[in-house]
C-alpha cells in the first residue's frame, strides 16, 4: 500500500493594505510647514502605504509610539527633532491612518 503524496501548499502571504487621510485640520497644517517637513512627511505616508503601520515604526528616527491623557487612541511619530504628525490607526480589511495633525512639538 502507498502512501498519499502530500500536496506542497503556497506560503500564506499577508497582503498589506493601508490607506492614509488627512483631516482638514492637518491639510492646513501640512500647507504650513517648511519644505523639508513636507518632505518627511510625504516619506513617512509612503512608508505606512508600502509597508504598514507596525513596519514603518521599526524605522529608527520615527518613534512611532501610543499618547496618553487627552490624545488617548492616537499616535505619534517623528518627522524630525522637532515636528511630529499625530495620527489614528482602524484596523479592518484595509487599515485605515488618518493624519489628524501635524506640529511643531513643544518641549
């Protein structure tokens, strides 16, 4: 008696789907800011769109991390020393970042 082949499977691959919105509020931020800033930020948009929330936050210089008191549910990650972009994340079949406010972070 012989033994059934076993059927070789494909490796189960993750796709990454994420989406960034802005809010009006950091729409008039992001007109604002200086022209490097700008350029951070639209580095960091298609980093989270490429390759997701928790990869993009192993990027060292984001730090991306969890805020407290009143931003409770929101994020936070670097652009430089001194600007950050505040954000949301809702996760679902696509997970969905709204920027909700990019600033100069004061010390």
């Amino acid at each position: 008696m012989t033994k059934p082949k076993k059927e070789k499977m494909a490796p189960i691959i993750k796709l990454h789907k994420t989406e960034v919105k802005m809010t009006k509020g950091s729409e008039k931020d992001f007109k604002g800011l200086p022209k490097e800033i700008k350029d951070s930020f639209q580095v960091w948009v298609k980093n989270i769109s490429e390759i997701g929330v928790a990869e993009t936050g192993k990027i060292k210089g984001y730090n991306h991390e969890h805020l407290k008191g009143k931003r409770k549910g929101q994020r936070s990650a670097r652009l430089n020393k001194s600007y950050r972009v505040i954000f949301t994340v809702k996760n679902g079949e696509v997970q969905i970042v709204t920027v909700e406010e990019i600033n100069n972070h004061k010390y």
